[in-house]
C-alpha cells in the first residue's frame, strides 16, 4: 500500500484505479459489507459482493438496503472516475427498481454503473445489478451533485 498519498492532488479515476489495485484502502462501507471494486473506467465502476445470511431481512432474503448501497456506490464511483483532482461528489437522488430477491449463499452479485451525463453541477448515472448466473436483480439510476471548493 502507498505510504502517503494526497488524495486531494487524485483525479477521481486515479483515485478509483489505486483502490482497485490494491495501492489505496477501500472505503470503510465495502469493507463492513464484504464489497470490492473489480473494475473501473473513464465513467463505469463495478463492485462485487457475497450476498450472506447476515445480510437478512425477517422473511429470509437478502435486505433491499443490500442491493441499494452496492447499487450507489458503483454509480458514485462511476460519477467519481470522471471527476478532476479536488473535486468530489455525493448522492443527490437514488432510485431503485427491485425484480427478485437475492438470497444468502447465491454466490456473488455484480453492480456496474456507468455515466449517463456529466455536467458542471450534476451528473447521472444508470446501474445493473445481476446474479452471478447473468440475471438481472435490479436496475437504479441517480442524480450526484458535484462538489467543487
């Protein structure tokens, strides 16, 4: 891991890519729940995670707050990757759209984002999530508001 780095002198993408290699720690969320970045781009992001049992809702599958938060982050990092040094981002609006249940011990789900418009003042962005066998779980869009100083 790199001994000190200003992440304020980052472009987004950089920031992003050194995560994904390992240079950078992962956000302290995608540790809690288990969720790495696998992949990142000049506009896309893509997260992996286990769904598992601690993950549950009363009724025995996984918590739609699961799906929802793998979801904002892969569209947040994809904002993100498209942001210059010093210039950060948050959720402004997050909509999900849930097809299926996903299940403890179904095996990885896989969340893309990827940037539908970057403006000065707001981005969008479009996300999948699918089961490892290929089927869609949900689908979400979001609003990210640019933060400049």
């Amino acid at each position: 891991m790199t001994a000190t780095v200003d992440l304020a002198s980052l472009t987004g993408l950089e920031t992003m890519q050194l995560i994904v290699a390992g240079e950078l720690p992962p956000p302290g969320i995608a540790v809690l729940l288990g969720m790495g970045v696998v992949e990142v781009g000049d506009g896309f992001a893509t997260f992996e995670l286990s769904p598992d049992e601690r993950m549950m809702n009363p009724i025995g599958s996984i918590h739609g707050g699961i799906a929802a938060t793998i979801l904002d982050s892969c569209l947040g990092c994809a904002v993100h990757t498209t942001l210059p040094a010093g210039v950060g981002y948050t959720t402004a609006q997050l909509n999900v759209h849930y097809l299926r249940a996903m299940r403890p011990g179904m095996g990885p789900v896989r969340a893309t984002g990827t940037v539908l418009h970057r403006g000065r003042t707001q981005s969008t962005a479009e996300g999948k999530l699918y089961s490892s066998d290929g089927t869609l779980i949900a689908h979400a869009t979001t609003t990210c508001l640019i933060l400049t100083r």
